[in-house]
C-alpha cells in the first residue's frame, strides 16, 4: 500500500491578496498615481489654505417670513450679484443653518411710518466670517441710494440693526479641502482603474492569468483592493495635512474622520466603475485620458470643487446637481464642518449608489478581458 502524496487546494483567496499586494507596489512606484491622489490636491489645498479668506464671494442670506418683500431695500438687495437670497426654508432651519455656517445671514427688513422709514434687522453668526462685512456694505450702499432719491427726507432714511449668534467659523479650507479630497478619488478611480487594467490586457497579463487556477473575480478584486487602499490613504494623509497645517474643521475629532474615510470608500467605489467603462471602450492607451477627461473635466469644473455650484446660471446648476462628484462633496462638507452623521447624508450616499449601479451595468457590457 502506497501513501499518495497530499495536494494541497489552490486558494483564490490567497492569490487576491497576492494580487492586491503586487498592485499596490506597482501603484505606490507610479509617478502619475502619487501626482493625481496626492500631490494635485495637495498643491490646491497649500494654495487655498495660505489665502485667508479667498474662493468666490457669495452670500447667503435667509429671508424671514416677516419679511417686507415689497419696500425699496429688499427689492434693491434683489439685484446684488453677490447677494442669494433664500427663501424655501423655515425659521428653524435657517436658525440651525445659520449657526452651521450654511448661511451667512438671516434678514428681516421692515418698513416704519417714521424716519428711518426702513429697518433691516440682520442676524450673523461667527461662522460668517467677512460675509457679515460685505452684506453690510451692500446695504449701505443701498441706503446712499435711497437717501438721493429722498431728498427731503431726514436721515438716516434707512437704518441696519445686528445681532450675532454663536456658530463655528467657516474658513475657506473648510470649503476647499472636501473638493480636494473628492477630485483625488475621482481621478485614481477613473484614470487608476482604466490605464491598469487596459494594460493588463494589451500586454496579455491577463491571458496569462487565465493559463493559472486565479478566477476571473480575483482579479478584479485584487485589483480594486490596492486601489482603495491607495485612496484611503491618500484621502487620511490630505485629511490630516489639512486639518495641523491649515486648522480643517472636524467637528466629532475621530469620528468625523472615520466617516469621511468610510464616504470616501463608497466614492472611489463608484469612480472605479467609470475606470472600468473607460478601459473597455479605450482601443490603447493613448485613447485612455482623452475618454477619461471627457468624464472627470465636467465633474471636476461643475461639482462644487473649489466654489459653490450656486453660483453657477440657474440653467447650468441641475447638470451640477446630476452628477456624482458633487454630492460626494456636498456629504464630506457635511460631515466635516456640520458634523452631519452618515444617516444625515444618507440622500446624498443614495445617489452615489444609484450612479454606483447604473455605471457598473454599462461596465459589464463593455469591460473586456482581452
């Protein structure tokens, strides 16, 4: 009687780990990889963060439900460019809003039977920062207006009274550092994922993998392993750098960074499926970055990376409103400066997940293994 000798049982398991291990070496020596996830961002971030007080100017001022709509100031304040007036939210939301820093101020203009024959009754919180000084400008300017076209009228023809609630201050790496965070997870996902795996496959990697027990799913797994562990961190090491250099508001501490990093695990989930679209249409690598920009351009200029997108002209601002990145961006600013939990942002992490299902369907259908 013989002893046959023990085969021991190849294990995919095994060789996805493999896999992911190899990628992530091959990752961490790319030039372009470290440029896109980390150094890009990083360079905007050192940029914005020195410049006290830059981005686009706009502010956002809540309009009370006592408000005079009909006297001459607000109808003026109407036709500040820099002024957005808002309206469809109520008094408790505007007052929690306010004291997040997500408007700048809450007006209630009324008009007197005596002189001053208009009162504006403005309240601020800390987190409006130089708003508070710009929409008083605007207001003043307003009123030399109207003390021309009164002149007979005893001034002051109109008069502002403040007030000031408590609230975080809203500084521009508040704004700038989730934008960021979101343009380096969309460019390793899209541009990371394409140019591996297209090479993979006009190199005959792949054909090669498929002459050994490795299944198909390991691959890909492996693959996407190595990604996302690059992005998270490259996401941790922009989080930190921005909130010692640069005093980034994390409002929960560790908490606020676990539910960035777990936001940021869903975004480059969902990128990595443009990526795989991407490589499956690109017929060699020189086609990869014109395809792939046509896809992070749009995103990156239109999705609230470095100004808000209510800025933007009333017809340009649903595009901005469909497209993945921004409600990516919209829940890191959230969670990092309101200290919204990830129930709170659960709308915004639906529609990632929706865009999630919608591009992974089109991946299948045009992913190619050779």
């Amino acid at each position: 009687m013989t002893n046959k000798p023990m085969t021991k049982e190849y294990s995919n398991f095994k060789a996805t780990l493999a896999i992911a291990k190899a990628s992530f070496r091959s990752i961490v020596r790319s030039p372009s990889s470290v440029v896109f996830t980390l150094l890009f961002p990083l360079i905007f971030i050192l940029v914005f963060g020195f410049i006290s007080g830059g981005g686009v100017i706009s502010v956002d001022v809540g309009v009370a439900k006592t408000n005079d709509t009909l006297n001459p100031v607000y109808q003026a304040l109407k036709k500040v460019s820099v002024v957005r007036l808002i309206h469809d939210q109520t008094p408790a939301q505007m007052q929690a809003n306010l004291q997040k820093g997500s408007i700048d101020a809450i007006i209630n203009i009324q008009k007197n039977t005596v002189a001053p024959y208009f009162t504006a009754n403005i309240e601020y919180s800390k987190a409006s920062g130089d708003k508070e000084n710009i929409l008083k400008s605007a207001l003043n300017n307003i009123f030399y207006q109207l003390n021309a076209h009164i002149p007979n009228a005893p001034p002051p023809v109109a008069e502002i009274k403040e007030s000031t609630i408590s609230g975080r201050e809203y500084k521009t790496i508040d704004f700038i550092l989730p934008g960021q965070l979101g343009f380096a997870l969309l460019s390793t996902g899209v541009f990371g994922t394409a140019f591996v795996f297209l090479s993979l496959r006009i190199t005959l990697v792949i054909k090669r993998f498929f002459a050994t027990p490795v299944k198909r799913y390991s691959i890909v797994i492996g693959e996407a392993i190595a990604r996302i562990s690059f992005a998270l961190i490259g996401a941790l090491f922009i989080i930190l750098i921005g909130r010692f250099a640069f005093g980034f508001t994390l409002v929960h501490g560790a908490v606020t960074v676990l539910n960035m990093l777990l936001l940021s695990l869903i975004g480059v989930v969902v990128f990595m499926g443009f990526g795989f679209v991407v490589s499956g249409i690109a017929k060699n690598e020189s086609t990869v970055p014109p395809i792939a920009n046509m896809i992070t351009l749009p995103q990156f200029l239109l999705s609230g990376t470095f100004f808000s997108i209510n800025v933007f002209p009333a017809w340009l601002q649903p595009i901005s409103r469909a497209l993945p990145l921004t409600y990516l961006n919209d829940a890191l600013r959230k969670v990092a400066f309101e200290g919204a939990s990830l129930m709170d942002v659960s709308h915004q992490i639906m529609v990632m997940l929706i865009w999630g299902v919608v591009i992974y369907t089109v991946a299948v259908k045009t992913f190619k293994w050779e």
